[in-house]
C-alpha cells in the first residue's frame, strides 16, 4: 500500500466510523464504543506510518482535478510536509484518548451514540484541514470542525449555558470566516490555483499583488479559529460542553487549525511586514490579557480556556517572528498536557457526580479522593508553567529565543519591532502562567471549599489515559533536538538569556502565588466572614471577596469567586473584577453588535407592522367594503328587487327629465 493510500485513509477511516456511528447508533448500540474508538485508532496507526515514511524529508505531493470549474481549478490534493506529518500524529493521539476516555466518562449518558460520531467526524475534519494541498479542500473541513464545535458545546442542550455558548461558537467563528474566505479567494486570484504548493511559489516569486490585504483577511478566520483577540470570547464559554469535547477542541482541533493554517502559509503573511507586526500585537494582546483573565476565573475550566488562548498567542507569536518550527513545537507540547489537564478535570467532575464541582471555590482536598488526577495533572501543570524538564519548558524557550533571535536584527522574515513585541509580552506571560498554574493547583487540591459528594471510584480507563498523555507531558520536549530535521532546520536548542529570563520569572511567579495564599488562608482562618472589613490586616480585595460572598450564591451567576482565601484577588488588586469578566469584552461586542442589530430588528418589525401592513390593509378595505354593500343588497326578496328596479326607473327618469328640460 503506497503513502498516498495511506494518507487518504488517515481523515477517511473517522470519516466512516462517524457515519456508521450515526446509522447504527440506534439500531446496534452494542457497536457504537468500538465505531467511536477502533476506526480513529487505526487512523493514529496509519498517521504514524505515514509520519515514518515522510521521515522529516521531502513533503508528499499528489492531486487530482476535483472538477473542471472553467476558471481557478479544485483539486483534491495532499500536501504532506514535516509539519502535516506530526500534527496529524498529535491529532490521532489526543482523539484516540478522548474516545477511548468517553466510553467511560459519558457512560451513562443517552445521546453517547451522537456524540462519539460528533467526535470521529470532528476528528475527520481536522486531518482533512492538516493533509489537504488544496485551499478549498481544505477550507471544507474547516467549516465541517465549526458545525460539530456547535453540536458538541451544545451536547447539554437542555442548559440555557450550553445552549448559549454552542450559538456563540458558531456566530463567532462564522465571523472570523466571511473575511477568511474573501482572502483565500483572493490568494488564488493571484496565484491562479488554489493549491498550496502554487501559491507558496506565487510568493515566491512576487506575484502577490495586495500581501498585506490578503494576510489581515486571513488572519480574520485565523483570530475566530484560533480564539485570538478580538475574536476569543467564545472558547470560555463552550466549557459548557462535555470536558472531554474540551480537552478535544483545544488540544488537537479547531483552535489548532488556526496556528497550523498560517504555519503552512507563513510565507504569505511574511510578504508584508505590517501583516506580520499586526499578528505580533495580536499574540501580544491575546497572551497577556489572557493570562490576568486566568488568574481571576473561579470556575477550573473556564481557567484552563484562557489558559489555551494564552498558550495559543504564544504560538502565533512565534509565527509573528518568522519560526514556525517553533510554533508548531509549542502546539504538539501544548496539546499534550492541555489535553491531559482538561481530562484529568473530568475526573475530577465525574468524581462528584455534578459539574457544580468546576468551581475551585468549592474543592476541598481532593488528593486523596482522585490520586491520578492528582499526580498527572501536577506534572501537566508544571509543563504548562514551563518548569524544566518538562515539556512546555522546552517548547516555550524555543518562542522567546526565536522572538530574540529577531530582536537582534538577524533576521529577513520578520521586523525587529514583532521581535520586541513578543519577547517582552512572552516573559510578562510567563511569570503570569505560572501564577495561575500555581494558584490552580493550591485552589484545586489544597483548598478549604465544601465537601463535595463522592460518586465512587472512576472507570478504569479515564485514569489509564491521564498516565498516557503524562508521558509526553513530561518528556516530549526532549525532542528538540531532532524536531528541526521535520522542521525548517532551525534551532529549537532553548538559549540562555531567555532560559534564565522566563525560568526565573516562572519561578517568582508561582512563589509570590504562593506567599498570596499563604497569607489569604491564614487571615481567612483567623477571621470569619462577616468581620474581614474591620480587620486591621484586612486589604481591599479580602474586603470586596467578603462583600461579593455576603451578597451572591455560593455559586452560580457570579463570574469572579467568592471565596476570601483566593491568592488572585490579592494579587490582582482593582484588576481582578474587570480580569474576571473578561475585561468586559462581551459588554463592548454587545453595545457595539448585539444591540444595533436587535434595535435595527425591532425597526424593522414596527415598519413592518404598522407602514407597509397598513398599506396593504388599506388596499383591501376599499373592495371590501364594495362586497360587503354588494352583498347587503342581494337579499333573495323579489318584491325588493322590483321596489329597487321602479325606483331606479324614477330616478332615471325623473333625470332624464332634468336634462331635457335644461337643453
């Protein structure tokens, strides 16, 4: 069997299995766990083989004409270089364990069928998006990843939440789309295909007529896909789905599609340096401002969305520099412990029995009650805060030497002042990464919350699956030094400075974090709530947790956490109760979209109503009224009809009269 083939059946096989999940979901459910878990293990077993037979080297290339479309052709084509080669890898990996994870995590739950198909046809979609050579090839299964995001975020239909955020996801990406496809059709107007070997070569060659108008329409789609600022607010709110769909979406589809799509077209955003300071700034943005929305969000998951968005910009930082060897290294390390980190919170949820358990606010010491989800996920962590020797360390060394690398002018695909950008927001990052690392994992497992029910021991295979995604978590960054022969050939060895630089400030970070707690847990202990205002050692933010727990449920409609003891109220100050809301991002998209578009809908409606329906109202009074007098004077009596014809004779004649007698 050829390469070729191989390849085909690697988005083809889920692709299947979705299918037949959907048809005998009802029918044969004792099918439905081996359709959602064989077909995407035989497609990671395939990707690996054809990753063993790319080996790093030349990209696999074959096409063949879709349809004769008369103008720019659609090819059904592969384009299969180092990088397609390993992101397919990690998309195997992480579907496989979140599949394999769900037989257990959802095993009681009615719609599972539904939802395993969702999840083999999103796993489809986004090897479609990693293989395809062909721009619309590949933007069908873009658009396939939006329509299961919005099924799969809305899996609890019956909550108002789910119901939201599923819309908002759609809405929100759609939205980064519209410009995303104006691009990718004037990237083939100049090019004269949209495959993505002749479009590279039309940059190549400068036959690129409007780069920077191209490249900011592109980035559109990127920033929705990819959850970057402006286009962000949707992936905090589609924790509302099953966490395994979350560990899913964030790790190794939909916002991964973004990163990798301007990774295989970095050379078109390369063409214009106002593109490439523009995708700076965003990353720039989007790192910071995420991270000090981490460190306010009480709810776990909600933490570990801006936790992505965060990790994300630094990917697409990376990218604003020029390396996207170093990009696509963060996103294979990142998928592995975010991924980790969101399944071991499912452990964590599936061991209360109730999704109220999210809030950290409400965890009580639950080292003992899941051990796995314990020790793997404080090995996920440490890679997330990028402690050596784990994995994040190394991926994210390799984006601040890259970042520079080009502040020091070394270098012709990117401007020095991106290099600035990112390096300087990057170490800021870094120190506020490991803040809210450290303050998850204190809030998590060495919290005083209340008492949450015990549901039992979990199934046996969500536990095995947190120790499998614990091995990359901790050792893949190991491979930097033969990732560069998969790559570009650059150097992805972490550099001194910015070793020392972002190690140490992750170090301060998590240490400040930690005296923060300290000195929050010992107060709240000391004082009870209620007396934290007259406390001479009381500071403001203690006094505003008092006043918001005094006045607001345990846990529910309220976005920031009520609990007294939080080290990131402390650390965050006045900052914290904008941080927690985002920094009222969804307030602005309101006054500026929501409601002009609800205003301009209620005009419409009352024009509707009372102009044009009077009009047409109006038009049929008259005829109307004519039947309504037509219709009074056909009564059936004959003796009226003669009364009425005499009459009429009088008066013709009595008019008739009239006339001859004024002639």
């Amino acid at each position: 069997m050829t390469t070729t083939t191989l390849a085909v059946l690697v988005p083809l096989l889920p692709f299947l299995g979705a299918a037949a999940g959907l048809l005998l979901g009802r029918t044969a459910p004792g099918f439905v766990r081996p359709l959602a878990v064989l077909p995407t293990l035989t497609s990671l077993v395939l990707a690996v083989l054809v990753a063993v037979h790319q080996d790093g080297g030349r990209a696999i290339d074959s096409a063949t004409e879709l349809t004769p479309t008369g103008s720019v052709p659609i090819e059904l084509a592969l384009h299969i270089d180092g990088f397609a080669a390993l992101v397919a890898v990690l998309v195997g990996v992480v579907a496989s364990c979140v599949q394999i994870y769900s037989t257990g995590y959802l095993r009681d739950d009615p719609r599972y069928p539904s939802y395993a198909a969702l999840v083999s046809l999103f796993t489809s979609a986004m090897l479609l998006v990693v293989y395809s050579g062909d721009l619309i090839v590949l933007l069908v299964g873009w658009e396939i990843m939006g329509i299961c995001s919005y099924f799969l975020v809305g899996h609890y239909w019956e909550t108002p939440e789910a119901r939201a955020a599923s819309i908002k996801a759609f809405l929100v990406t759609k939205l980064g789309d519209v410009p995303f496809l104006i691009g990718l059709f004037a990237l083939a107007t100049d090019a004269g295909s949209f495959r993505i070997t002749t479009v590279l070569g039309t940059v190549a060659s400068g036959g690129l007529h409007h780069p920077t108008l191209v490249a900011l329409l592109l980035l559109g789609g990127v920033a929705g896909k990819s959850a970057q600022f402006p286009l962000h607010t949707w992936l905090p709110d589609a924790m509302a789905g099953p966490t395994p769909v979350s560990a899913l979406i964030h790790a190794a589809t939909m916002v991964a599609a973004g990163v990798y799509f301007i990774a295989r077209l970095l050379p078109v955003f390369e063409a214009s340096s106002a593109a490439m300071v523009v995708l700076a700034g965003m990353a720039a943005v989007t790192m910071v401002g995420s991270a000090l929305a981490a460190l306010a969000q009480d709810d776990i998951k909600r933490v570990l969305a801006y936790s992505t968005i965060g990790q994300l910009g630094y990917m697409t930082g990376a990218l604003a520099v020029g390396e996207r060897g170093a990009a696509v290294f963060h996103l294979l390390s990142h998928g592995a412990f975010k991924a980790l980190l969101f399944l071991a919170v499912g452990v964590i949820i599936h061991a209360a029995g109730t999704n109220s358990l999210a809030a950290m606010s409400r965890m009580k010491d639950l080292r003992a009650r899941v051990p796995d989800a314990y020790w793997t996920m404080t090995v996920a962590l440490l890679a997330l805060a990028a402690i050596p020797p784990f994995a994040g360390f190394f991926s994210k060394e390799s984006v601040l030497g890259a970042a520079e690398h080009v502040t020091t002018g070394h270098t012709e695909h990117a401007p020095a002042a991106a290099g600035w950008i990112v390096l300087v927001t990057g170490l800021v990052t870094a120190l506020l990464t490991a803040a809210y690392a450290t303050r998850l994992w204190l809030l998590a497992f060495r919290g005083h919350g209340a008492e949450a029910p015990d549901h039992g021991k979990q199934p046996l295979v969500m536990n095995a699956v947190l120790w499998v995604l614990a091995v990359p978590s901790l050792a893949f960054g190991l491979t930097y030094r033969v990732l560069p022969d998969w790559f570009d050939g650059h150097d992805l060895t972490p550099t001194l400075t910015t070793s020392v630089l972002g190690t140490g400030l992750a170090l301060a970070g998590g240490l400040v974090t930690y005296g923060a707690w300290r000195h929050t847990t010992a107060l709240a202990a000391r004082v009870p709530l209620g007396a934290v205002a007259a406390h001479p050692e009381a500071d403001a933010g203690l006094v505003e947790a008092e006043a918001i727990a005094s006045h607001a449920p345990a846990y529910g409609d309220v976005a920031y956490a009520p609990d007294p003891a939080d080290p990131g109220r402390l650390l965050l100050g006045p900052l914290h109760r904008h941080a927690a809301v985002g920094f009222h991002l969804d307030a602005v998209y309101d006054a500026l979209f929501v409601r002009p578009v609800r205003a301009g809908a209620s005009l419409v409606r009352f024009l509707d109503r009372e102009v044009v329906e009077t009009y047409v109202r109006g038009a049929g009074a008259l005829p109307r009224l004519l039947g309504a007098a037509v219709r009074r004077a056909q009564t059936g009596n004959v003796q009226t009809y003669v009364s009425a014809l005499l009459a009429g004779t009088v008066v013709l004649a009595v008019a008739a009269l009239l006339v001859a007698t004024g002639a």
